[in-house]
C-alpha cells in the first residue's frame, strides 16, 4: 500500500470532520485571518493579586516538566530555552506568524513550560504557609509576563491548551491567596478576559485534536467563563455568559465522546489521563463553589469510569503506573512538589470528588482536596478490582498478589502516539520489572524521535526491524492494528491477544499468572529476516547465563521451538519529559517462525 492510500485511510480514521477542521485551521493562519481579526493587544500592568510586587533578585530555582530545577533570574525570562540558551523573543509577531517546529531553538515546550504558571499557584500556596514574600514575588512575575507578553504577540500564546492551563493556575491562586478570589484587582480580571478571547477563536480546531486540548480549553472557558459573569463589569459578564456557555457544551461533548466506555482515554497515556482527571476535578469543584448547575449524568459517569481506570493502572505501593503513551511533564496543581510520578494524590482527588469514595488511606493527599476543604476520613474506600479487561481502550490488567500486570492490546480507537502493541508491563512490590521507555521530547534529535515512539522502544516483538504501524509524520503512525484474538480470563489469571501487520507479520501474546511470577507465549511468524522480542527491565545488576538472566529478586527463563539469540544491552528510557538514562534490556533474536515462552519469576531460590 503507497504512501498516499495510507494517509487516506489514516485521515479516515482521524475523521473527515476533523481534518477538515484543522485545514481550515491551517488556512486561516494562512491567509492571516487571526492576524486581522484578533490583532496584538497593549500590554497589561497590573496589579492582579497583590498591590505591591518585589522581590530580593537572587536567582531561583523553577521546575520544568515537574523535574527539572533550572536556576532562573526573578522574574525568569520567558522567552529562552534553559538548556541551550537560545532565546525567541517576538512579542510583536502575531502568534500566526511563529513556526512550529524553530530548529535554532529546539523543542518549544522548553519555553512554553515557565508561561504555564504551574510557579503560580505554587507561590500563592507558599504564602497561604505562612512565606509573606512569596506573595510579592508572584506578583513582580506575573506583571513581568504580562508586559512581556501582550495577548496574541509572540512564542507564548501560539497555544490555545497553554493559555488555558495559565487561566485554571490563575483560579488556584487567587483561591489559595483567598482575599484575592472574591474580590479580584480589576487587573485579574482582565488578565483572565485576554486569555479568553485567545482561546475562543480557535477553540475547534481544539476539538478536532481529539485529546486533552479540548477538554483543558472547555474548562478555562467554562470556570473563568463563570467567574467573571460573578465578579466581571458589564461586557466581561456578558462575554463569561457566552464563554461558560461553550464550555459547558465542549465538556460535555469531550467527556463524552474521548472517555470510552471502560473508562480508557483517547491519547492512550497514563500522564494525559492524569491531567484529563486533574483538570476535571478542578472543574467540578469550582462549579460547585459558583453554584451553577451540574452536568449530564452521563457525563459523570463517564468520569467515574475514567477515575477507576487510573485507579487501576496506578501501582499501590510506589504510586507509579506504567510509563505508557505520551508525556509531556505536565502535573497540574502540585502545589506541594510532590514527586511527579505519584499518581496517587490525582487518583486521590478525583475519587473523592467524583466517587465520593477513598482511593487510599488518608495519608494520600492532594493539595486542592484542602483547599476546597474536601474531608476525605468519612468516605469509603474504592472496592474495584485490579484484574480487569478495557478492551474498548486497549489495555488488559490482571492482579497478582504483590502487584499486576499490564498488557497493551492491538486496539487504537483513536489516534496512536506510540507504536506499542502488545507492550507488557510487569510490577512487583513496588518496582517496575517489565517496563516501557517513555517519550523524552516531542522535538528532539532524529535518532530520538525515531527511537521513544516506536516498536523498539517497548516491550514487545519488533518484526524486520520496523515499526508495528508506517510512521507517517512526527504525530501521526498509519495502518492501525486491531486485534486478531482477544481472550480474558481475570479468574483463571490469563490474558491473550495477537494481530497481523501491514506487511502479514503476526504476533500473537499470552500472558498466564503463576504461584510465583508469570509466564509469557510469544507466538512470531510472517516476517522475512527476524523478530527480536524485547524485555526492557529494571534497572539492576543483572546476569545472563544462557537461556537464564537473573538479578538478586527476579529471574527469567526463556525457552523456545529451535535456537534464538540471547544479548543483554542498555538502551535510553525517559521517565521524565526531556530526561533520559540507559537501561538493562534483553534481545531475543529469532531467525524463523517461533514460539518463546518467557518465564518471569520472583524471590525465587537461585
């Protein structure tokens, strides 16, 4: 199949509606529709949550992608890339005008993540602690950012989704800071207006994403919408009516139509699940906090079922899940610094909001259950079984005594950012033995784009050294899998799926619980030269001797039809956005049709 049929089956597949959204999104910038209709502002001034602003100027760490400290000045320079020093600093170019991809100045998001102001609320609640001088601080940068960055002008308001997370960080900060919430400087309030009248304009092309753009652009829209119908001037209520208004509809249709019905989420992603539930929780505890009437019931159903889905995922004891999908480093709302890979202060949060239940013991907190003054010692804890199968979604858990495991089964319902079929995770006592690689960056070098989201980078079968799916652009893979077998057995302890390729290489996988571990069929056949299976693992020191590779708590055995190749390498994994490390991964080469049974054990007697 060429080329231009995949594409074309591919844009099927997005929805004629959406591509067709997003050319004439393209066209518009084109054209300079935007550029006309929505041209540069003047700059705020402020104030906007305190009278005054000030600062020592000692420099100070900022975190990015919720990992990074980087030393910045005070206020930070909002323009510049911290890792390579590049700066972009175009306030007078319309946000149309600014590329997508800028070479000399790497990934973009390198700048993007200081103007999220996850800083924001993070001050605000240092102040709430009892740190006067925090307050002073996040004023002199948000006025900084504001002068620096006049609505529609430059790098920084190039994205719909970012000035939306700005608006929902704005909200937790004036709430944190409490005299500021309800009765806000009219500088806030405008502040708010801008981003607004940014996000509207575009908001379809938000939609046609299928992921969390629309749902984080609805919310802004919906809860800053309500708020300045509350606290706003006559026109500011009047746009907030219209604002609120869209917002309600694109939630509920977003909820809805990415939130399936085993509670999986369109962009197949531990981390975007996270901030889709994150940012729904704030949602709801602000409309509870206006006094505007609930959603549908089906909407909250929906988000009880996306709750437990991360509930599942999210391994008890580390509070670690699976490294699956995309990630970008965002972590909303971590007003304490938690550790970026605890999912259990979110799963937390949303189960105590939407479940009215406990995730898990009072101990796990979330910085906004306080905040809202959410008491979670009455609530019953979640009775929901890890073993369960969301075929609709693409993934299938079964529980063990001491932890779970994970397998990603051949279905993409919506697009795929990973090429990661039949990708098995495996967890026991708090680590991550089975493991995938991550993302690392959206716009990195080639050798890294072309590595985190494929075949190899998973633990899977890679058939001729390609990928499972034909990458057709930097987002987009073509020739989605869909499942060839798919069997389920949560009793019993077993799970079972397989596909066949766009070039007929099949891979069917069964994964069986046993007393002490797991066992692993790999059936390979179809492919020309070889398929090399993949187990990525924990990074340990490890031992391999012959067809046996132990460390001192795990041990796997692998037998199969007629001879493979056993090398244990290192290969990159990235747990955070722009971080990465070399980890221990063993190959299994075979040269002809086979079956490979992998045997994972644990605490056994070597």
């Amino acid at each position: 199949m060429n080329n231009f049929w995949l594409k074309l089956k591919t844009w099927r597949r997005l929805g004629l509606g959406n591509v067709a959204t997003v050319a004439a999104y393209r066209f518009n910038k084109h054209i300079g529709y935007y550029r006309y209709r929505f041209p540069i502002g003047i700059p705020l001034y402020g104030p906007f949550l305190s009278d005054s602003a000030a600062d020592s100027g000692d420099r100070v760490p900022l975190s990015y992608f919720s990992y990074h400290n980087q030393q910045v000045s005070s206020p930070p320079d909002w323009f510049v890339n911290p890792w390579n020093k590049t700066r972009y600093d175009a306030p007078d170019r319309h946000w149309t005008e600014i590329p997508d991809f800028i070479p000399e100045l790497g990934d973009i998001k390198t700048v993007w993540d200081a103007s999220r102001f996850d800083w924001l609320p993070r001050m605000a609640w240092e102040y709430r602690c009892g740190n006067n001088a925090a307050l002073g601080r996040l004023e002199l940068w948000l006025r900084d950012w504001a002068l620096r960055n006049p609505v529609n002008g430059g790098i920084n308001w190039k994205c719909g989704q970012e000035a939306s997370l700005r608006c929902l960080n704005l909200l937790v900060a004036a709430l944190a800071i409490n005299e500021c919430f309800d009765k806000p400087q009219p500088g806030f309030l405008q502040l708010l207006e801008i981003h607004l009248k940014r996000i509207f304009p575009t908001l379809r092309y938000a939609m046609a994403q299928d992921n969390n753009h629309g749902i984080s652009e609805a919310s802004a829209l919906f809860v800053a919408g309500h708020y300045l119908i509350l606290h706003g001037d006559k026109k500011q209520r009047r746009h907030g009516e219209k604002w609120a208004c869209q917002g309600r509809y694109w939630l509920e249709n977003r909820v809805k139509n990415l939130i399936m019905a085993d509670g999986s989420f369109s962009q197949q992603s531990v981390t975007y699940h996270r901030l889709m539930l994150d940012v729904l929780s704030l949602t709801e505890l602000l409309r509870s906090r206006f006094r505007v009437g609930e959603f549908s019931a089906a909407y909250y159903a929906h988000v009880k079922l996306a709750v437990l889905w991360l509930h599942r995922m999210t391994d008890s004891r580390s509070g670690d899940a699976p490294n699956l999908g995309a990630n970008d480093g965002a972590c909303l709302f971590n007003l304490e610094e938690a550790n970026y890979r605890d999912f259990r202060p979110s799963v937390q949060l949303s189960a105590a909001v939407f479940l009215k239940q406990a995730a898990w013991a009072v101990e796990v907190k979330h910085p906004l259950l306080k905040l809202f003054a959410v008491d979670i010692r009455e609530l019953p804890p979640i009775e929901d079984s890890a073993s369960s199968l969301m075929a609709e979604g693409g993934y299938a858990c079964l529980k063990h005594d001491a932890g779970f495991a994970m397998l990603r089964l051949p279905v993409y319902r919506f697009r795929p950012s990973h090429a990661d079929a039949l990708h098995l995770d495996v967890w026991h006592n708090g680590v991550n033995w089975i493991r995938d690689a991550g993302t690392y960056s959206y716009n990195a070098d080639e050798k890294s784009l072309d590595y985190f989201p494929c075949t190899g980078s998973h633990s899977t079968a890679c058939f001729d050294k390609r990928d499972q799916m034909p990458r057709l652009g930097r987002f987009l893979f073509g020739a989605w899998l869909k499942p060839d077998v798919l069997e389920f057995d949560a009793e019993n302890g077993s799970m079972k799926s397989g596909y066949t390729d766009y070039q007929g290489a099949r891979h069917i996988r069964e994964v069986r619980r046993q007393q002490d571990g797991w066992r692993v069929i790999d059936e390979l056949s179809g492919f020309d030269n070889e398929a090399v299976l993949r187990w990525r693992l924990a990074p340990r020191d490890w031992e391999l001797d012959g067809m046996r590779l132990r460390c001192d708590a795990l041990q796997l055995t692998v037998a199969a039809d007629s001879e493979v190749v056993l090398n244990l390498i290192e290969l990159p994994e990235s747990l955070y956005y722009f971080e990465q490390h070399l980890i221990p991964v063993l190959e299994i080469r075979c040269l002809s049709p086979e079956k490979v049974v992998t045997t994972i054990q644990f605490d056994f007697d070597g």
